[in-house]
C-alpha cells in the first residue's frame, strides 16, 4: 500500500484472499509490521502461510521501506 498499489492491486500480488488482506491491512495499522507475525510460540494453531508466502511477504515489506 505504500507503493500507491490498492487493496485489489495487493490482493493479486500477494495471491491472498481480500479478506486476508484486510485483516493484514488491520494488524499493520494495529503494531506494524511485526504484528504480522504469529502470535504464538509454542503450540496453536499452524501458521496459515507457507514459508514461500511469509518468504514473498517479507521481501515485499522490505521493498516498500
């Protein structure tokens, strides 16, 4: 979003849900960036990413600062 893109723009980037993007977009706005992360260590529920996802999710941020 800081590269002017739109939440659609995001949405096909990032091949999530719109529905993923918004919660994103909320928990950014909430901590930044490292509220992105799963918030937990040992235990819950399985990341909803795969590696490759939070691997594009990570050069993507770093890309936009």
């Amino acid at each position: 979003m800081y590269n002017g893109k739109t939440v659609d723009e995001n949405v096909e980037l990032m091949e999530i849900a719109l529905s993923t993007e918004h919660r994103w977009l909320d928990e950014w706005n909430e901590d930044g960036y490292e509220n992105l992360y799963p918030k937990y260590k040992n235990g819950g529920c399985k990341a909803k990413l795969a590696k490759e996802q939070f691997k594009k999710l990570d050069e993507t941020m770093i890309n936009i600062q």
